[in-house]
C-alpha cells in the first residue's frame, strides 16, 4: 500500500505544472507553422514562422477586462497562430478560425452587421501543383486537401470571396479570389512553390 502511495505520490507531482509555467500551443496537422518554417508561392509571397515560440494572451471581448492565460505559440506572418486560429485583433471575434478537419462553417467576422463566414467544404479535394526541388519542378500532387471558403452569409457559400487549399504536413498549397458579384470565374493567384517544415 505505501509503495503505491509513493508511485502515485510520484505520478502527480511529475505530471503538475509549475507556477508561472506557459502553456505551448503546438502546430496542427493542416496548418504546420512550426518555428524556423517557410512557403514560397508562385505570386512571389513568401511566407515565414518567426524561429521561436512566442509569449502571447489577448482580452477575451469587447469592453472586457479577462484576458486569456499566457500561452507560448507560433508567429506566422506576424499572426499569433493557436491550431486553427490566428489572432486578429478585431473586438468581437479577437480568434479567426482558418479551417477545421471537418465540414463546418463559422463566423470569422461582421461588417456592417453582415456575417462573414468560413466553411469547410470539401476534406477529399486533391491540387496538382509543380513543386521547386533542387532548381527542378516536380509535379505533385496533395490529396485529402482541405477546402475552406470565405463569404457574406447572406450571398451564400457559393458565392464565395476567397477560396484556400490546405494539404496535411504543408499546409496552404493554393489559394483563389472570386468576385460574388461576377461572372467572370474564381482566378488562382497563388500556388505553393516550395517549402521547408522546421519539425
């Protein structure tokens, strides 16, 4: 009986958290901005993860004085990233949601009262994409990629603004813009060129 008392004793004092210890919040699966990262894309963006985790909390609402509990997290393009969300600064939705691993929608934002949402709408898609290795393109293809568009709730989801493609490890592969207004078609303005993952 002692001898498990002392293992448990053990058990809990190894799996505590220390006071004043920050939290860290790991990259996802679909989203891996890992510190050290980078993605190259066709439109000459680069996109970067500052090298180190870094401290960050935010007020919780609007006119509110909670704030959330420090956690260590990426910086990615000067965005705190928490999984799935970024840190947007913005009152009421301080955490924009990218995407999620399955089909769901939510609301990123509000402008002048008008929802605005994103939703998952495929987890199956697949992007052929000519990827830069060693100053050779290889073509390549990312399957299971998840697509999440971005649109005024009231126009619809298929009338949607901007359309992303993410692959599992990569992370975006393809972007597109659409004007709801028109006919003229959705236009890719950026694909993934190459990239390092700091694992």
């Amino acid at each position: 009986m002692r001898y498990l008392t002392i293992v448990v004793f053990i058990f809990l004092f190894a799996s505590c958290k220390k006071e004043g210890e920050v939290e860290f919040v790991y990259p996802e699966a679909y989203l891996p901005v890992y510190p050290g990262s980078f993605w190259d894309y066709t439109n000459g963006e680069r996109s970067v993860v500052n090298p180190n985790y870094q401290v960050h909390w935010y007020e919780k609402s609007v006119n509110s004085t909670e704030v959330s509990t420090k956690k260590l997290v990426p910086l990615w393009d000067d965005k705190y990233v928490y999984g799935y969300s970024i840190y947007q600064n913005y009152p009421n939705y301080p955490m924009k949601k990218l995407l999620a691993e399955d089909k769901s929608s939510w609301i990123v934002h509000q402008i002048n009262g008008e929802n605005i949402k994103r939703e998952v709408v495929s987890i199956t898609d697949s992007v052929d994409i000519s990827l830069l290795v060693n100053s050779i393109y290889i073509d390549t293809t990312f399957r299971n990629v998840i697509t999440v568009v971005e649109y005024v709730d009231s126009l619809g989801v298929n009338r949607w603004n901007s359309k992303e493609y993410y692959a599992k490890g990569v992370g975006l592969v393809q972007a597109a813009a659409n004007d709801p207004f028109s006919s003229t078609g959705a236009v890719v303005y950026k694909k993934l060129l190459r990239y390092h993952i700091n694992k």
